[in-house]
C-alpha cells in the first residue's frame, strides 16, 4: 500500500514542534512494516535542503485565485530518512526559512495543497490512501471528493490526524476563490461559524480521523476552540492513537547530542554527568534536585503560570531546588522568566531559543521535566523525558494523562497533579524534592521508567490496521 504523508513539518527537515517528530518518523517505522510511506511536505530555506541532494520529478504552472503560480516537486535522491521525502517549491511562498507566521500563510497552504493534487493527478504517483496532518493539509479531502480537477482520485481514502486541534487555519469566504475550481453546492463542508475553516472541512471530508492520544479524542469534544460540536456529531470516524518516539534519535546509550551516553546500567553516573555538563554551562548546581521545562512558551503549555510557581517554590524551599527553562513564545511569559532568572541566579536558569541540542542535554541532566500544560494532545516531552530516566511531572490531561502513571500508584514513575495552577505545581515541586531525598526510591522509578516501551512499533502497527480497515471500501 502506498501512502503520502501531507505535512507542514517533517524532523530533521523543519521542525516546530512536535508534528515534525512524528512524520520525521512514523513512516520510516510504517515501512520498516512493509508499507509504502512518504512525506509530502513545503519546501523551505533550511540546512537539510542545502545539505543534501534533490531531483526535480515533476514541475508545472498552476493557478491560486487569479495569480499564476509555478511550482516544482523535488524528491530526496537517496530516501536516507527511511522513507521517499518530496518537497513543494513554489517561488515566493514556499522556498522562505519559516515554516509559520508569513501574512500569507493562508496562500501558502492552499498553493501546496493544490500542487499536491495537481502532481498527483497528472503524475504516475498514484497513493492507495492519503494521510493529512493537521489544518495546513486539511483542505486536500474535500477538493479531492469535490472538484472535478481530481475526480481521477476521488475514491482515494483520506486519515486526517490532529495534532492540535487548537488552529484551524481559518480564513473568510472572500478568499473562496483561492480554491480551484469546486461544486459549489459543497461549500457548506467548508463552513465553521461563517468562515472556511480548514480544520473543521478535514473531519467533515475525511474518511476517517485521528487524534494523538485516546484521552485528546474525547477532550476536543468539550475543548477545541470553538469545534467542539462538529468533533461530538463526528466521533464515530475518530480514533486516538498514541505517538510513538523515534528510538534511534532518542536514545541515551548512543545519543551524540550529550556529553556522556548511559543506559540503566550506569544510569545514576551517567545522568549525573550530563547533569553537571547542563548545570555547568548554566551556572547551577549539580547536587542540587533539578527541575526543567522545555517548549513553546505559551498558555496551551501552561507556560504563563511557569514564572509565579518557580518563585514560589523557591521561597518554599529556600536553596534547595533549581530550575532550568528552555523555550521561546510569547514575549511576555519570556521577559517574566528573564526576570526571575535575575532575581534568583544561583537557582533558576532560563535559554529563550530553540535549540535540539540542548534539549537533547536537558532531557538527559535533569532530574525532573515539568509540563503544566493547559492542553496536550499527546505531548513527547514527557515520552522523552522516561526514556532519559527523568521523572516526568505533568499535569493530568490529553496524552499525558495516558501516558504517565503517578508514581504514589502502583507501577507508577512519575508526578501527577490534576490543575493548571501555581499551587498544584508548588504541591509538585515539593513531592519531586521529597523524592529526590529518596535516592533508593528516586533509582528504582528511573529504571522502571527506562524500562518502557514507546517506540513507534506498536502505534505504526495501529495506523496500518487503520489504513487495512478502509481498504475494503477501495
Ligand atoms: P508541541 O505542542 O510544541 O508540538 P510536543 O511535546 O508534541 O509539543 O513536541 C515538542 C517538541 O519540540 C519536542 O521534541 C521538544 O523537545 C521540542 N522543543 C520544544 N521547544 C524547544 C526548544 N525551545 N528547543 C529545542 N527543542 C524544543
């Protein structure tokens, strides 16, 4: 079975957040199964395109609204990410740095979408099945079913995954004409509360659709930002299915991205290496309990309460805990995290920035990995942190609900707490520094936690069974 990947990110490519992660590594994993997976994907002014080598496999002209555009399909010679890479350039809109936040962004989406379907319906790259990752892809099922331009594909299944369910990339009816040409009488499946809405089109017209933990399912029907209907009336077409971490990049043992690789068996050393290489660079210290954040600085991540619960846990437990940050976002919540960061030197360190290293090296010399988020589809943070044998703390919600287990309940290995509030994290810090004066208890939780399995085995698998299940109604 042959199945397209449609994604605005792909690791190591272009990578924000998590999306990246998970089509830089779900379809090599899908493959490794004896599927057929590649990665569609914009092309964008990155290290990864220079570095390496590309043929162009189809170029042609198309139209976006009333303007001409150009465009080319460039494919990775040598397939070394484990899958056959394909990389939308279109001169002007996508062949910029960024992967977001470009005033045309809306433009620049529809433009890949339409050079997707054009490549596809006049190439020999036919896919049995479509699989759409979030709303910069979400338009693809509803032009394939209802345009006469791709009627050659419009029994190709489509799986639409979200990722997060809190951008729809919306845009008002006076763009209608940047689409190519549709039945009209359709357009209703475009509408969400008298907007085109990307993300509310992908359910309405996909076969079936995905969210990235089974908890996430059932949340975005109470918290979706406004979509919170359309995913109650559409729950029969979904299914949560958990992300899987790429164990290859994610690995202790063979990680060259830290200073001293370890596995169980040298676990407290190891980590203790790594944790002084991190406390050194950051001027903390290395025997103190160390508890790190690390991502979008923004309220979904509960990175507004980050800065008022750290001061307060320092005040609850003077000289005795430090904490390290690593994210960028907004401007607000980083001026906060700067401030204490000057008003607490000795005990709170921030890097405002992304940086894959370094999070590879906070992962593995942190004792603790905070993650208060307010919504977390299925979050990876937290699946990074256990396999680096640091104890996860995480609010109880979204995959992080399904994914740690209290460490007060029998297998357990992490911190839960249920609220995004500064007291319940405070509440967390004092049991993560309780725990660190355990060391016996503290060895044993990283040894479980290591000893988990999240690899993309069992969630590739779990794809694939979707995909077999549509294969019938071909
Ligand atoms: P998101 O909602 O941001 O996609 P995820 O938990 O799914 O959250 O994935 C976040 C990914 O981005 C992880 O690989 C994490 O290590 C990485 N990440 C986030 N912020 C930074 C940063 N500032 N520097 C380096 N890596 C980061």
């Amino acid at each position: 079975m042959r199945v397209f990947h449609l994604s605005a990110e792909c690791y190591p490519v272009a990578k924000v957040g998590g999306l990246a992660d998970v089509v830089g590594a779900l379809p090599k994993y899908q493959n490794l199964l004896g599927l057929q997976a590649a990665v569609v994907m914009p092309y964008y002014d990155r290290k990864f395109v220079h570095e390496n080598e590309f043929e162009t496999v189809f170029q042609a002209n198309e139209l976006l609204g009333s303007q001409r555009f150009y465009f080319e399909i460039l494919k990775e010679k040598t397939d070394k990410l484990g899958f056959e890479l394909y990389l939308v350039k279109i001169p002007g809109l996508l062949d910029r740095e960024n992967v977001y936040s470009y005033p045309d962004e809306t433009e620049q989406f529809i433009a890949f979408q339409i050079a997707f379907l054009d490549w596809i319906s006049w190439s020999q790259q036919t896919p049995d099945l479509i699989h759409c990752h979030d709303h910069h892809s979400g338009l693809v099922p509803f032009l394939l079913y209802h345009s006469r331009l791709y009627e050659r594909l419009a029994k190709t299944p489509t799986v639409f995954t979200i990722h997060n369910g809190q951008y729809h990339g919306a845009f008002g009816w006076n763009k209608l004409s940047l689409l190519p040409e549709i039945d009209l009488t359709k357009t209703g499946l475009l509408d969400w509360n008298g907007g085109i809405n990307p993300l509310a089109a992908a359910v309405k017209c996909c076969w079936r659709y995905t969210t990235v933990s089974p908890t996430y399912l059932e949340e975005l029907t109470y918290n979706s930002n406004g979509l919170e209907y359309l995913f109650y009336t559409e729950r029969a077409k979904g299914s949560g299915i958990i992300n899987g971490i790429d164990t290859e990049i994610w690995n202790p043992k063979t990680d060259p991205m830290i200073p001293e690789n370890y596995s169980v068996r040298q676990l407290a050393s190891g980590k203790q290496k790594n944790k002084e290489a991190l406390c050194a660079r950051f001027e903390l210290a290395p025997d103190k309990p160390l508890i790190s954040f690390i991502g979008r600085l923004v309220l979904e991540k509960g990175a507004d309460l980050l800065a008022e619960a750290i001061k307060n846990s320092i005040m609850a437990h003077p000289g005795e805990i430090n904490f390290f940050i690593l994210g960028a976002g907004e401007v607000k919540i980083q001026e906060e995290l700067l401030a204490l960061k000057e008003l607490y030197p000795t005990e709170c360190n921030v890097f405002v920035g992304y940086d894959e290293s370094l999070a590879h090296l906070v992962y593995a010399g942190s004792d603790f990995l905070l993650m208060p988020s307010h919504v977390e589809p299925c979050g990876l943070n937290q699946l990074y942190a256990l396999r680096y044998g640091t104890v996860p703390m995480v609010r109880t919600t979204g995959g992080l609900k399904d994914t740690v287990i209290d460490f007060g309940d029998g297998e357990g290995y992490g911190i839960r707490f249920i609220h995004t509030s500064v007291s319940d994290i405070i509440h967390a810090v004092g049991r993560a520094a309780t725990l660190y004066a355990n060391p016996p208890l503290l060895q044993l939780l990283r040894k479980r936690m290591m000893a988990l399995d999240f690899s993309w085995d069992r969630s590739a698998k779990e794809y694939i069974d979707l995909y077999e299940s549509l294969k019938p109604a071909i």
